[in-house]
C-alpha cells in the first residue's frame, strides 16, 4: 500500500491514513468500503453504534486482501462501559465484523462520571492478552482520564483518538500524548467538510500546489504525525483523499494552517458527553 504506517508503542503498524465510516448505513457500507480498498486504503475506522460494521465486514470479505494486510479499528459503545459487558460487547463486534480479532479496540467515550471506563479498560486487556486485538486504545479520553488508566491499569494505550482539525488543534492533548507514548488519531480530521475546506488560507495553499482544500488538510495532519481517518462515500474524493502521499508542505504553508486553531469544537466535550 502507498501509505506509510506509524509504528505504536507496542511494535505493531498502523497505517497513517485510513477510511472513516460514520454515518454511512449499513447498506451502503460495504460499497463505500470496497471503494476504499479499491483506492489503496487498509484501514478501515467503524464502530458499534455506527450501526455498519457488518457491511464493513462484508466488503473485507469480498475484497479478497489478506487480513494481514488489513488495519481494522473498531469501538465499545457507551451503554456497553463495564467489565462484562464489553467481553460481550467485543464479541458481538467481531460477529458482525465476520473476523477473528480487530486490530484496534477503543473506548469510544470515557463517560467519566459512570466511573466505568478503568473496568472497562481492564477488558480490553484481557482481549488484548488473549491475542484478539492487537492494540488497545481509547477515545475522547481527557488528559485526567489517560493518566488515570495509566496509574491503575499495565497496558498503556496504543492511541487515543480525539477531534483534530485546523480549527481545533489539541496541542496539549497532543504533547502529554507524545510524552507517553500514545498516538494521536484524528477525527473529523476535514471538519467534516464544513467550512474548513473554504477558509481563504486554505484555498491559497491548494492553488499553490495545484491541490484541493481537503488535500493540503490531510498533508498538514501527516506532517504533524496525526493519524487520520477522513470519510467520504463519493469514490472520486474516497481516491482524492489518500492521493497526498507525493507532495509537501513547506513551513510556510504549516505555520498558515497552524495559525487558523480557534480551539473549536464540532463535536461534545468528553467531559460531559454520556450518550448511551
Ligand atoms: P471528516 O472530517 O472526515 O469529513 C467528512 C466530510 O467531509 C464528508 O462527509 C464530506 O462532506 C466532506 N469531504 C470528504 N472528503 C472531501 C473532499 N475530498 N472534498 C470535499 N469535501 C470532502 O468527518 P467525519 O466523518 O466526522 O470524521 C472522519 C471519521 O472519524 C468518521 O467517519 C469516523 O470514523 C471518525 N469519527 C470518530 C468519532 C469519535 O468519537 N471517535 C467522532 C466522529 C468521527
């Protein structure tokens, strides 16, 4: 594959750049799926509550590529929080998904008043134990909330993926991260196409290089070292998204999109977010 992997803190590769799939159905999961493959991507970011992991599933299977070569992240539920639960939970998963173990697990909200998250953690590192996910990781997880898991549990995590755009860069998530080892991961790394891809400084830096908007956001992300996951169900920008692998940014062009950060958010604040 053209894309290069970054290698976690527990050796095993995960590809820089990979097809995020919320809010497509199930029904068309599995085409939107089959495109991605079809351009060259290998990872593939679903989770339970996205409803589709059994159409992702079904456009693994038919793709025919090794599974070896396949990166495959999947995410527990916040109704599922809890010990038990999440060994259930993961199994219904892995059904769905028609595989035998995911590559990476992530708690999808810490949900910090349940109080849930370090039992429900210690699941993920009896899966991981049991050889049926290669890394464990989190999401939305709150700098508190990683340095709790880190204190009370042995595995720390592989990733943490969190919302990073240019409008909302993270740059204290992203050093306390570096400082422990834990790869940050991008979601809605376009701002879900809202806005982001028509700031003046953006459009400016695409002509430049004769790019379009969501390009040079991507390469902005790569040059950083965020892992990123960008959706799109349309096969002409499913290709255009992972066809940033031959062009650069110079300090220039990233210190006019690292001046673009307002710390704003497109989604809820981890703090409080408890969605079941
Ligand atoms: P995104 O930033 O990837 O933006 C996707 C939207 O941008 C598309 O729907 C389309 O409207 C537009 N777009 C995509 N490619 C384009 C292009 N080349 N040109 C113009 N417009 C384009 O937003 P997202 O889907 O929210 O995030 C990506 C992935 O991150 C999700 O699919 C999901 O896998 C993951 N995610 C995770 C969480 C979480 O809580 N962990 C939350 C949101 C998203």
């Amino acid at each position: 594959s053209q894309v290069p992997p970054i290698i976690l803190n527990n050796g095993v590769e995960m590809p820089q750049l990979g097809f995020g799939v919320w809010q497509v159905p199930d029904d068309e999961a599995e085409t939107a799926v089959a495109a991605a493959l079809e351009a060259g991507y290998r990872s593939i970011d679903t989770a339970a509550i996205y409803g589709n992991e059994a159409g992702t599933g079904k456009a693994i299977a038919a793709s025919g590529i090794a599974r070896e070569e396949l990166f495959v992240t999947t995410k527990l539920w916040n109704s599922d929080q809890g010990y038990d639960a999440t060994l259930q939970a993961f199994d219904v998963s892995l059904a769905k998904l028609g595989l035998e173990y995911v590559d990476l697990y992530l708690i999808h909200w810490p949900m910090p008043s349940k109080g849930r998250y370090v039992d429900t953690y210690k699941a993920f590192e009896k899966l991981h134990a049991d050889g049926r996910i290669r890394a464990i990781g989190v999401s939305n997880f709150l700098t508190d909330h990683l340095q709790r898991l880190i204190t009370e549990t042995s595995v720390i995590p592989a990733v943490n993926q969190i919302e990073l755009h240019p409008h909302l860069q993270q740059h204290a998530a992203r050093g306390f991260h570096a400082e422990q080892g834990i790869a940050t991961e991008a979601w809605s790394p376009l701002g879900q196409g809202r806005g982001l891809l028509e700031v003046p400084a953006i459009v400016a830096i695409a002509q430049k290089h004769n790019r379009t908007p969501a390009q040079i956001v991507l390469r902005w992300h790569l040059q950083l070292g965020n892992v990123v996951i960008p959706k799109s169900v349309t096969p002409s920008r499913i290709r255009e998204n992972i066809d940033v692998f031959d062009f650069s940014l110079d300090t220039e062009d990233l210190a006019a999109i690292s001046a673009l950060n307002e710390d704003r958010r497109l989604g809820p604040d981890p703090a409080v977010f408890e969605m079941a």
